[in-house]
C-alpha cells in the first residue's frame, strides 16, 4: 500500500512540466500579492541606536527578518506548494492543464496591472485588491470545479462562460444587494458557480437541464445593463420631477421580472438545438462596460477649470448647431474629433431635451463601448470567442492614450468580416463602415480604412472577379454618399466645391497647423522611440509581413490585420508628429505614434508564431506578454500613463458596483437639472450674457477671435462659421478666407479678443492668433474698435457702433459692473528701468513672440511669393540696422504689408534676431519679433499688419538687435495679399 502511494507520488512530479510550472508560479503571483514585508516592523527593543528608521518607529531587525521570511521562506514554499498541488490536480484531471494555462494566460496582464496599483499613490490600489480577491477566488473555484468534474466533461469553453457569469454574479450582488464587502459577493457568487456545477456533473437532473440552465445564465448575464437602464430611467422620472420614493426597491422588481422574463424566454425556446451563449457574451461586455464606462451619478458638473474646457468644448458645439438650428454635422458644420464627439450627444439630448449634453456628456463613453465590441471582435477571429471575451473583460487597456479598443476599429472588423465571408453585399458594407469610420474619427478613421483597403487589395489583386466586385463596391458608396451630399448642398444654398476643399484643407490638410510646433527634446529616449524606433519597426514588419505572405500564402487573415495596422502607423506618422506625441503633450497623455504600435508589433509576434507552427497556447502567451511589456514600454517612456488594477473591464465595473447606494428617496435630486455648471462657469457664462444681451438683438452675434467656441451655445448665439473649434483649426489662406466669406454672412457687431496666454485663448503651439490667422485679425483690426474689458478678454465693436455702444454701456452702469471701456492701446508696452537705469520695455503676450523660420520660409519657400509683390515704400538707415519711413498709415492698404530685408550672418550657427516696430510719436505704442537668421546672407519677410498697432497708430520706426553679430540691408515696404 505505502508502495502504491509512492508510485502515484512519484507519478505526480513525473508529470511536473513547463506548464505546471507556469500556472504554480502564476497562483504564487496572486497570493504575494497580499505579502508586505514591511508590515509589522513596529520598534519592539530600544538599543539607543538614533536613526531615521528608528525615528519613523520601524524596527531595522524586524524588517530584514521579514524580507528573509519572504524571500528565502514564503516565495518558495507557497511556490512549492503551488506545484505539487497542481502536479496532483492535473495528474487526476488531466485536461484541466490546458484550461489553466490558456486560463492564466489571459489574466497575466490584469495581476501585472494589479502589481503595478500596489505601489501606486493614488486610488488604484484598492480597485487592484478588489480585482486580486476576483481572480484568487476564482483560481480556488477553478481547483474545486475540476474535483467535482470527475468525468471531465467541462472544457475551456465552458470554464470561460462559468466566469463570466461569475463576474456578473459578483457586481449584480453588490448593486443588488447593497454589499459594502466585495468578499460577500464573492463568496455567494462562487457557491452558486460551485452548486451548479455539482448539479450538472453529479446529477442525472442536472445533465438534463444543462443547456436549459445555461441558457438562463446566457440571459441573466445582460443584469448588470438591465439594472443601468432602469436607474437611468429613474433617474430620467427624476429629472422630470416624478417621485420615485425607493431607488432600491425599484431596482429589486426589475431583477425579479428580468429574470421571470429570461425563464419564460429559455423556456419557450426550449427545444431549440442553438445555444444563447454569443446574446450572453454581448451581454456581459454590454452589463460590465456600463458600469465600467458610465458613472453612477444623478448630477453632472460642467467645470470651467480653465479656458480649455470652453476650447474643447467646441468639438461637441455642433450639436447645438445641429439641433437649434437645423444643421448638419460635418456638412454644415466641422468638428475637430468629427462624429465621435456629437453622435451619443445626440441621443442623450433627444432623451432629455438638454442642450447642456454639450458640455457634460453622460453618454459620451458610448463610442468606447463600440470599440470595446469592435475589439471582441477582431480577437475572436484572430483566437476564438472565448480568449476575446478573456481579453475584452480583463486586459488591462482602458485609459487614455492607449487605444487598443476604439470605436473605430470597426474598419478592422470589417475587413475581417468580408475576408471570412466575400460577397458584394458584404463589401458594400465594408466601403459603408469605412466612410461612417472616416467621420466618426478623422485621424484613426481615415488611417484605418486606408490600410484596410490596401491590405484587401493586396490579398485579392489576382482575383480578378473579387477586385472588381470590391472596387464596384466602392464607388457606389462613395458615389452615393457624394449624391446626397450635392443634394444637400444644392438645396441648402452650400457651395460645393467650396465646403469641399474647406474640409479638406482642416481635415486631410491639417499638417500644416503644428507645422511650428516644437519637435520635443532630441535627446530624450520617447523621442528616439517615436520618431526612430517605431516608424522603423512599422516600416520593417509590414515590408516582412507581405514578404512572408506571397512566399508561404499562409495565415493571409492574421498578415492582412499585421499589414493594415503597420501601413496605418505610418499614415499616422506625418499627421500628428509634431503635435500631438511630444510638442503639446510633452511626452504625457498623448502618445499618438503609439495608438498602433502595440497592435503592430504584437500582432507581427503572433504572425511569426503562427508560420513557425508554434504551439496556440504558446501563441496566445506571445501575443498578450508583447501586448503587454509594449503598453508598459509606452507608459514608462512615452506617455506617462501606466496600466493599473482599475483599467481591467470587469475590475472598474466590480468598483463602480460599490458605488451604487441605492438610497431609498429622491428628495435630494428631485427636479434638478442632470447636467449644471460650476459657479466659475456660471460667472464666465454671465458676464458675456449680459453684454450680449444689452448691445445685441436676438439674431445678432460675435466673432470668437479668442478660442472660446462654446461661448455660442452658453450665450445662445448662432455660430457664423463652418469650423467648429475657430480660429484654432483653421489650417491655412483659403479656410481663413472661407472663414471670412462664412462671417459676413451673419450680422456680426461684436467680435473676442483674449489678452493672456492662458489656454489657447490668444495663441496656439505659442504662436499667437495674429500671427497664425492674420487674414482674420485684420479683417477685424479694420472693421472693428476695442469697446470694453470683461475679465481675461477685450470685446471689440464694429467701428462705426462704437459711440453708440459706448453709450448703452454707460446707461446701463456697466462700468460699475466690473466691465472697463477701452480703446486703441489699451494693451501698450510698459516703460520701466532696469537696475542700470537703462529703459525697457515689457509687452504683453500677443506683441511679442518668435516667428522662428517663418520669415526665411515666406522669403524663400512661401507658394504664394509674396517677396515679389509691389514695393510701397524704402525706409531710410538712421543708424546700423536702424529704419525709419512716413509711417504705416501711408502705406496701409486693403490686404496689408510685408516688410522684406537681407541679413547677413556672418557666423557659422542660426542666431537670433530681434525686429522692433514702433510709433516715434508715441513710445508704448512698439512690438517685436524675434525669428532666426541662418549663416550667410539671405532675404526676409515679415507680416508687419498682423499686429494692429500697424492699422491704429502709425508705425514709423524698424529696429533690428541681437547678441551676435549681423547686418540687415534692402529694406522695404511691400503690398500684402
């Protein structure tokens, strides 16, 4: 008998492999978890040894014991243990092997984030020992469910619906139930698991049922969104002023007829072959990405922060326009983030009828639920259902700036959908899910379908009755899509070509907006990474990919996603290089260049993978490790944004269950607004409201010159131009001159001016309105006077309404307000002497900046040549490098002027230089540039008109200075354009 024991022992650590191993260290992962070795290290013995550890009461003794304890003891003991546990489960359940390692592999990721939570600062870390508790619990409910399944009739696939329904058993428990300890919700949700399982396998009855009772569970896993729609419902009831006296008691009568409706359901359908589990799957993605995604809140709060709010608010604004006044988006109206930011806007409005949806978006999170499904779905076929359902629910990759699930992915999914199953319908579909993509989100949309349809082409070019159905495809949806498009246009009076080129200029074209950005530092490594290392590791894997596809022709499904999100990385690179990745963001929260490269490379491991014919579970292990260690490289080098124990799916629903305190009444919240203010927006609303409303008639409305584009909809003001965030996206001469065109159609008395450099305001990638958008600042330079100051904004009238403005604001006691009549000047230079007794002068923002290369460029490179243009008049040298002339009024004329002059370098290096100009009459009234003069000598042109002291006083007077040595000759005048 000892013998037989010993055989079987020894049978057991026989079959120690790799994989046991793998999944022994993964439980032993999990349970460190909860070890610290710096607990319990209180001082016990004083030995009069001074020392800050002493000091902050921790024992030096007791925490070196602790760390031997768990280095030397614990992680090799529970490690140990973990193994022949293991050893012996799989020994007597062999097929439990594959389930554990395919299992654990999926959840890798999620305890990795868990890990990184634990040493977090911030909330995270609690979210991370909720999501631990999950996972350990579930590890021991995997260990029991394979005892009771002794004839092992239970494989991957069901192992995985099991947890699902275990993950929506836990977050219904605790909403439902109102348990404050997740551990409760736990516990009962794996004794139900356990009980069922023992039913099935230790039951004839229970076998009978099987697919009755999981098909009760597959309906049953859509509770969590059920339980979301009735408390947004109550809350809609809320709102309307409809008491509803028990929030608790509502929602326990909603579970109880969902789930006599899901029995009656599965009853009915009884003696149907087909199982319910892909409704369920839909369901539990559905159920846990509303918890996770859309906040348990009644109210929300609009903050005014700082002025980026109103800027980005833009974005949204044209859903104002859409629904006040009867336009449309995209072809009456452009948003910066096009449909993504105004389609779940549109459906909470016409639910609650709040314009406010503008501002606060409560279903804005809408689109990350359609990425999420875009997500589940491309995993699925890459894998199968149920390693996407793993994937979708635990990876860690919902936070900003990672965008692994984005809605528009669904370009993807299309094309996985018409290699799977080619037809001509099915590529009509295709073109249509492109072009709604390309809309939804410019940038990722347009990137994506372009790489899709060269990947296809690049599938099917011999397959001459398939390229042509598929190219037919294509031009009748986009021939459709233009048809309407005319039609609207010629019935609604918009030009056609015009809008056309307008968006194209501020979509396709918009390069040249951050063409003066700042590249980031070039010694940094998330410069070297995103300007080096992932463009070339785009350009090698894609190059390797269709390689690798026309030589073997296998695996052309997974080589056609690798080609499409290599080809889209590079699209993306001349897009947003400058901007985005390191400029704006400097190096945080904006890592665009890495929106594929996850994807990418990830993608490329498993294709290798995959040709090599290596094993799947090796496969899996390659993708989600590079999908990983790559998200983690990002956030370490790049964005500054790690994963955590709350990026998980199924770990921030688990958590935001937490927060449903069902109170019983509804007094609180009872006929308030769901979407409100904050008192700061409330005053910046007010103080433009007031003046609006006593100089303006209802039709009447401003010019936004300050970046404050939601302005219109606070203040209720038509918005007169077709680009939603102006003057900020405005790209180039013709959408200025558009926007022009666009202005005069309304009536316009007023226009905004900033008068700091606080938030794009008066200047975007610190370079001032002015400057950037000079056609429009002298349009409103000649048109329009300064009338009065209201907080960090001047409010410029059309001249010839300025007395009687002037006057209505007198009457009305506004200056008593807090409101201050200015005029010409009011933003002059300050004359102070510095410690030498020398003077200076300090400008405020807007009159004084670097133009950069932007002279040299005009001089040399510009297209228009305005170099060439006619010379007005020649400043006479009054000292070196010193100019002056009759004054800007005498050259003044309708499209401005240039000044153009040669400078001589005679260093080896760019210098900088500075231009001064100034009113000899009056000496405030002075502004500067500062730009870069390369070595040698070379000509130079200067937009002087784009300030408006050019226009209000007469400039007379040119002064060039430096540090370094140079010389400036042939100055003149020239006409602008």
């Amino acid at each position: 008998m000892q013998l037989i024991k010993k055989e079987k022992l020894s049978a057991c650590l026989r079959g120690i492999d790799r994989r046991t191993l793998f999944v022994a260290a993964f439980t032993s992962l999990i349970l460190l978890f909860y070890i610290n070795p710096l607990e319990s290290v209180g001082v016990t013995e004083w030995d009069r040894t001074f020392s800050p550890a002493l000091l902050s009461g921790i024992s030096i003794e007791k925490r070196l014991r602790n760390f031997y304890l768990l280095f030397l003891c614990f992680v090799p003991l529970s490690f140990s243990v973990a193994t022949v546990f293991y050893a012996f489960l799989f020994h007597i359940r062999s097929s439990y092997k594959k389930i554990h390692v395919r299992f654990d592999i999926m959840l890798l990721c999620a305890v990795a984030a868990a890990w990184l939570s634990k040493f977090a600062t911030d909330s995270a870390g609690d979210c991370a020992r909720m999501l631990i508790h999950n996972l350990l619990a579930f590890q021991g409910i995997l260990a029991v469910l394979a005892l009771v399944d002794a004839r092992e009739q239970f494989h991957f696939s069901d192992v995985v619906f099991y947890f699902s329904g275990y993950m929506i058993a836990v977050v219904s428990l605790n909403i439902l139930f109102r348990i404050q300890q997740m551990r409760v919700s736990i516990l009962i949700a794996g004794i139900l698991l356990l009980c069922h399982a023992a039913l099935i396998c230790k039951t004839s009855v229970g076998l009978e049922t099987k697919r009755f009772l999981n098909n009760l569970i597959c309906l049953l896993m859509w509770t969590p969104a059920v339980f979301r729609l009735a408390l947004e419902g109550i809350f809609l009831f809320t709102e309307k002023g409809k008491a509803i006296t028990a929030y608790r008691t509502v929602i326990c009568l909603v579970f109880l007829v969902f789930a006599a409706l899901s029995v009656c359901v599965v009853f009915l359908l009884r003696k149907r072959p087909k199982s319910l589990s892909s409704l369920g799957y839909a369901g539990v993605i559905t159920g846990l990405g509303s918890l996770s995604f859309f906040a348990y809140a009644y109210q929300h709060v609009w903050p005014l922060s700082s002025y980026v709010n109103v800027f980005e608010g833009g974005n949204a604004a044209v859903l104002a326009d859409s629904v006040l006044h009867g336009k449309l988006p995209i072809i009456d109206n452009f948003s910066a983030h096009a449909l993504s930011d105004v389609w779940a806007h549109f459906i909470y409005y016409f639910i609650h009828s709040d314009i406010k949806t503008v501002f606060a978006h409560p279903y804005r999170n809408l689109s990350a639920l359609v990425g999420v499904f875009a997500l589940f779905y491309i995993v699925k076929t890459l894998f199968d259902r149920d390693v996407a359902l793993l994937f979708v629910c635990l990876f860690p990759y919902n936070y900003y700036s990672v965008k692994i699930a984005s809605i528009c992915l669904i370009s993807v999914a299309a094309l996985l959908h018409i290699l799977k199953k080619p037809s001509f319908r099915s590529y009509l579909l295709f073109w249509f899910v492109l072009l709604v993509s390309a809309f939804t989100v410019y940038d990722e949309g347009m990137a994506l379908g372009i790489a899709c349809i060269f990947a296809y082409l690049l599938l099917i070019w011999k397959e001459r009755k398939r390229l042509k159905q598929f190219l037919a495809g294509g031009v009748i949806v986009g021939g459709a899509s233009l048809l309407c498009y005319v039609t609207y246009a010629l019935l609604t009076g918009i030009p056609v070509i015009a809008r056309l080129r307008e968006w194209i200029s501020v979509s396709l074209g918009s390069n040249s907006t951050w063409a003066l950005a700042d590249f980031g530092d070039p010694a940094s490594f998330a410069f070297l990474l995103s300007y080096l290392v992932v463009p070339a590791c785009a350009t090698v894997i894609l190059i390797a990919t269709v390689v690798s596809l026309i030589k073997s022709k296998k695996f052309s499904v997974l080589a056609a996603v690798v080609i499409v999100f290599a080809f889209a990385e590079l699209l993306y690179i001349p897009r947003t290089i400058v901007f985005h990745n390191l400029a704006a963001c400097f190096g945080r929260n904006g890592g665009i260049l890495f929106n594929y490269a996850h994807w990418t490379i990830s993608l490329f491991v498993l294709y290798l993978c995959s040709v090599k014919n290596v094993s799947y579970e090796k496969r899996l292990l390659a993708w989600v490790c590079t999908f990983g260690i790559l998200i983690v490289s990002e956030g370490t080098f790049v964005t500054g944004v790690l994963p955590s124990g709350s990026t998980p799916i199924f770990a921030s629903a688990a958590e935001s269950s937490k927060n449903w305190n069902l109170h019983d009444g509804t007094d609180d919240n009872l006929g308030k607004e769901r979407i409100v203010l904050d008192e700061a927006a409330v005053a910046f609303q007010t103080q433009f409201e007031r003046l609006f409303d006593a100089l303006l008639s209802d039709q009447q409305t401003f010019i936004d010159f300050a970046n404050v584009t939601s302005l219109y909809v606070l203040t209720g003001r038509p918005r007169p131009f077709y680009v939603a965030q102006s003057p900020s996206l405005l790209t180039g001469l013709y959408s200025q001159e558009r926007y022009l065109e666009e202005i005069s159609e309304y009536d316009c008395p007023l226009a905004i001016l900033g008068t700091t450099q606080d938030s794009y305001t008066q200047q975007m990638t610190d370079i001032p309105h002015n400057v950037r958008y000079y056609k429009i600042a002298e349009y409103i330079y000649k048109n329009y006077r300064p009338l009065v100051r209201t907080g960090d904004f001047v409010v410029w009238c059309k001249k010839e309404l300025h007395s009687e403005f002037a006057a209505t604001l007198d009457s009305a006691a506004f200056w008593e307000a807090g409101y201050g009549l200015v005029d010409y000047g009011y933003d002059a230079a300050q004359k102070n002497l510095d410690e030498n007794g020398t003077v200076q002068f300090s400008y405020l923002p807007y009159h004084s900046f670097s133009l950069g290369m932007i002279p040299y460029a005009w001089a040399n490179y510009d297209e228009y040549e305005a170099r060439a243009n006619d010379v007005l008049a020649v400043p006479w040298e009054t000292a070196e490098n010193s100019y002056v002339f009759s004054g800007s009024q005498d050259v003044l004329t309708p499209t401005g002027n240039y000044i153009k002059f040669e400078c001589f370098n005679p260093s080896g290096e760019n210098i900088a230089v500075t231009v001064t100009l100034s009113d000899s009459e009056r000496e405030t009234i002075r502004y500067e540039y500062s730009f870069t003069v390369l070595p040698g000598s070379n000509t130079y042109l200067i937009r002087s008109s784009q300030d408006y002291f050019w226009e209000a006083f007469s400039i007379d007077s040119v002064c060039f200075s430096s540090e370094s040595p140079f010389q400036t000759s042939g100055l003149s005048i020239l006409e602008g354009d």
